[in-house]
C-alpha cells in the first residue's frame, strides 16, 4: 500500500514541477529579456513585477475559440499539440532532482536506462510540430516542418553521442549514477561534450538562434501559423518544458547534478538552481544571438558539432581504458 | 492469463492494427504517421520482454529518426498530404503475399526456437547483459555488420556525389 502511495505522490509532485517550473522559465524569458533590451517587461498583471502574467495569458487563451483551417487534416492538426507535450512530462519522470533532506533521492522514477529514455522521450516530442506543419495545410507550416525534420535529422546524432560520451565515464546509463559518479574535474574533460550537448539541444528545441523553422520574417510562424487558443498555448508549453528538460539533463549529465555543499540535506536545492541556471543561459542566447541561415543550422550540425563529438568520445574512451 | 500478457496482447493487436492502416491509408503522411504508432507498440512489447535497452532505443531511432527520415523524404519528393497521395501499384497484392509469406516464415522460425522458453526471473535486456554479449560471443557477427554499414555509407557518399564533379 505505502508503494502505491510513494508511487502516486511521485507522479503528482513530478505533474506539479511540469505545471510550474515551465511557467517559472517563460516568466524569467519575459523579465530577463526585457532587461537585456532595456525594458521592463510585464509589470501590470498581479501587481509585483507583473508575476502574474503568464497565468492572464494562460486565461486569455483558454477563451479563444478553436479553429481548424478547412485546408487542414483535422485529426493530425488537433492531434500534434498533445504530441508535442506529453513526451516532455513523461521526460521529466525519470529526472532526478538529488537528495531532499536525507529522505532519499527526489526522482519520479529510478530507471536503470533513464538517459535512454529521457532522449528517446524528447525525439518523440518533436514529432508534434513535424505534425502540425504537416496537418495545417499551410505553405508556411508546411516549409516550416521540413526545416524542422532536417534539423531534427542533423542534430540527434552530436546530442545522443555527446551524452554518450558522459555516460561512458560514468560507466552506467541511470541518470542518478551518473551524477554520483561525477567529479569535478569532468568539467573540463568533458566540456567540449557540454558544449556540444547544450547547442544541439538548443537546436532539436528550435530555440533561438535555432528557430529557422518557425522564421518570423520569412515563415509567419512556420508549423505553428495556424494555430491559435489552447492549442497554441500547449505548443508553447511544450517549448518552456522542453528547457526544462534540457536544463535537467544538462545538469545531471555535466554539471554533477546535485553536487555541491551539504547535497545530503539541500542536494535538491542545488539541481534546481542548476537547472534555472541553464535555463536563464537558453535564454540569453536567444537574445544574444542572430537567427541562423538554413544552410548554417545543417553545416554547423554536421561540420562542427558532429566531429567535436566523436573526438570527445575518442578522448573519453581513452580516459576510461587508462 | 496474467496483467502482462494482456498488455501484451493489446500492443500485439495496437502493432498489428496500425500497420495494416499504415498499409492501407491512402495518404502517405498518415502512413507515416501509423508507422510512429507501430513501432511505439512493438517498442512496448520489447518493454513487457524486459528488453528495456531495446525498447527505447527504437524508440529513439525509429520513432525519433528513421520516420521523420521518411516524412522529409516525402516532403521533399512531392506534395503528399492530398486525398489519394499514396500511389496504388500493381505489384501489391504479390507485395502483400510476400509480406505474408515473410510473416509465415519468421513466425515459425521463431516458435520452433523460442517456444516454452521464458523470461521470469532473469532480465535479458538490460545495456549491461547486451554489451557483455555483443562483445563475447557475437563479436564476428558485430563487426561484420558495422563492416556492410560503413560500405553502405561510402556508397551513398560515392552516389551523392557523382554528377556534381567525377
């Protein structure tokens, strides 16, 4: 019984990170942002510093109406959104968040191939927008999702084998294995590998300077111009917890997840300052940097990324031997 | 009959079902599309065999690469999300008699070797279990195969290439 219940609480916390802390990340993208432009940013809505806003626009969205284009292919087009978010609350099940007051390690589920499933969680996730630029019968849509399969195609592989590569030093597949294997000389050892991991997780995310598909200035909204109202809003939530995700995967795998002091007691503490952290640095590069061409999103992937990767997991290979 | 082999069964009937759609939809986006919800079936199956490293590694290349593969491919190639985008050939029903044929073979194949035998108790999938067997006693067959890979990749190189400059 009190394993059904630990089971059920699991999931239920795990359902309240999905529902907040992807609010959270959008509310520091409004403020941060706006800082760096210098702006303000929301201030009206809830009255400090405009906390309330994504919660009215959550109220605004929820009253559109919804619309299906009549040039669309209904099911996949009404479909797509939900594709798009669920994977990343399965995702987030099976990130660990480290010790919470020496009751154990703060995870939805401990899985013995967790770094499999979270990425094999996030590729699924993609799908949705292939499938909204697909079923929106747009022109715009339909340009949008064949930008976003060829980055998708282009940036799969450095992602899965620089965090390979992480997991070979560890010598184990489980995420909280490879945060208590970690040390911190693995920053420099496998910094190439961080660095290789984050822009390509940018990049299947497409954030910016990623964000060639949905190309304002040329694509309106690529795979999501036709979409609006709730519909709309699970896209965009699908975005805010796909940071989240990928911060969580980037703290776990490189920066030692909940190392640091007294992580018996506060190591959960420790994660989510990381996982803000990596998140507050997705979104100083959307502000720092220029959209990339097309053809420098797929030459970067494959010129760059690709080689950087299998050199690391050369260098990593040599580290574990010897 | 246990939960497990009901869960079984109805991904059996879920991988089935969708690939005869797959087969049979006459738009080829909604036969990729059925193909995702195939391969995620089989992928539960292999869960319930308690091949964890194989089920999420089709899920990660099949699901995640080899069917957005197929969809840029047919976004490339032409405007495929119209009513009665799927070509009808006549080689079908010869296609679909071999299909049923290869079905037969590997069926029986199986049940002659594998039938009675079963998983309780020991997990045979684990990455641990994989590796150490890939690398003791199927070594030849491994590196063998990574050989036809590396061939069948120079060859796409050699094809992509000519006509641009020989």
């Amino acid at each position: 019984m009190s394993e059904l219940v630990d089971a059920v609480l699991r999931c239920l916390l795990v359902l309240g990170a999905f529902l907040t802390l992807p609010l959270l990340v959008g509310q520091m993208e409004h403020k941060a942002m706006a800082h760096m432009q210098s702006r303000v940013g929301p201030m009206a809505a809830g009255g400090f510093h405009g906390w309330a806003q994504l919660v009215a626009d959550g109220v605004k969205f929820v009253q559109k109406e919804s619309i299906v284009p009549g040039a669309a292919d209904r099911k996949v087009f009404e479909l797509a959104p939900a594709v798009a978010l669920v994977p990343y609350l399965v995702a987030l099940l099976a990130i660990p968040l480290g010790p919470f007051f020496g009751q154990g390690n703060l995870v939805g589920q401990d899985l013995d191939l967790g770094l499999f499933f979270v990425l094999a969680a996030m590729s699924v996730g993609v799908l949705g927008t292939l499938m909204g630029g697909l079923g929106s019968g747009n022109k715009y849509s339909y340009i949008g999702g064949m930008r976003v399969a060829a980055q998708l195609m282009s940036y799969e592989l450095p992602m899965v084998l620089a965090a390979a590569s992480v997991a070979m030093l560890a010598g184990t597949l489980s995420l909280i294995g490879i945060a208590e294997a970690w040390e911190p000389w693995w920053l420099l050892a496998q910094l190439p590998g961080l660095v290789v991991f984050f822009v390509a997780g940018l990049a299947e995310l497409q954030r910016p300077p990623f964000d060639a598909p949905l190309a304002d200035a040329e694509l309106v909204m690529g795979p999501l111009t036709e979409y609006g109202g709730m519909r709309f809003a699970m896209f965009l939530l699908a975005e805010y917890a796909g940071i989240v995700v990928l911060a969580g995967l980037t703290t776990v795998l490189f920066l030692g997840g909940w190392a640091g002091p007294w992580s018996d007691q506060l190591g959960w503490v420790w994660t989510l300052l990381k996982i803000v952290l990596v998140s507050f640095l997705v979104i100083w590069a959307r502000v720092a940097y220029p959209r990339l061409r097309e053809d420098q999103v797929n030459s970067l992937a494959w010129k760059v990324l690709v080689p950087l990767a299998l050199a690391q997991i050369a260098f990593t290979t040599v580290l574990v031997v010897w | 009959m246990t939960l497990a082999e009901l869960v079984f069964l109805v991904l059996a009937v879920i991988a089935v079902g969708s690939a005869l759609l797959s087969m049979t939809s006459g738009q080829l986006v909604h036969s990729a599309l059925w193909l995702v919800v195939t391969l995620g079936a089989v992928a539960g199956c292999f869960l319930l065999m308690t091949a964890e490293f194989v089920a999420w590694v089709q899920v990660l290349v099949y699901v995640g690469s080899v069917v957005v593969l197929v969809i840029f491919a047919l976004m490339l190639t032409r405007q495929s999300t119209g009513e009665k985008s799927a070509e009808v050939t006549g080689n079908r029903w010869l296609a679909a008699i071999l299909g049923v044929v290869a079905a037969i073979g590997l069926g029986a194949t199986m049940i002659a070797g594998f039938r009675g035998e079963e998983i309780e108790g020991r997990r045979i999938g684990t990455a641990g279990s994989i590796g150490h067997a890939l690398f003791t006693d199927w070594v030849l067959p491994f590196e063998i195969l990574s050989g036809v890979l590396l061939a069948a990749l120079v060859g796409a190189i050699v094809i992509s290439r000519s006509g641009s400059d020989r």
